[in-house]
C-alpha cells in the first residue's frame, strides 16, 4: 500500500500560538484567582479553575500537533498523523461536560 492519497501534514508546525495561548491562559487563570479572592466570589474562582482546565487541554493538544507532524518511521509506515485525533479527545470531553 502507498500513502499517496493521505495529505501530507506540515513537518514544522508553528509552536508560537500554542505557547502563546498557554501563557494568556495562564495570565487570565491568575487574575481571576486573585480577583475571586479577594473579593470574595466563588464566581471567579471557579472561572480560575476552568482556565486552567484549558491550560491542560492547550498542552495536550500541543502534544498531539508535534506528534501527528512527526515524520513516518520504520514502526508507523504512514507516519503518525492519527494521533492528532487521539489528542483532540480530552478536549472534546472537556467542552461537552459543560
């Protein structure tokens, strides 16, 4: 079998916007903690703690972007492309527990 009908994933994925996203995530987390502790509102507070439930699920997906962009190998002769879709799988469980 030959991979010619797959489309070929982009070998140098842009690290920048994840990193990014993380650190706003992170801003945002911290402020929010501070702001729901001092003033006193559980609100915030769990708005904190949901922010950092999307700091984890930015990294896994991160994870996941540099593992599909992975070159194939002798163990995964149509490179790693799925694990992509096996990454996204948190995330999506994340959104859909709202």
């Amino acid at each position: 079998m030959n991979n010619e009908n797959q489309a070929p994933l982009p070998q140098n994925i842009d690290s920048k916007r994840p990193l990014s996203a993380i650190g706003v995530s992170i801003v945002l987390a911290a402020g929010k903690a501070v702001a729901g502790i001092l003033g006193n509102s559980f609100a915030l507070i769990a708005d904190a703690i949901e922010s950092i439930g999307d700091i984890f699920t930015t990294c896994i997906m991160f994870i996941g972007l540099k593992t599909a962009a992975r070159p194939p190998d002798k163990n995964h002769l149509y490179g790693h492309g799925k694990a992509g879709s096996i990454f996204t799988n948190p995330e999506s469980h994340d959104r859909t527990q709202c």
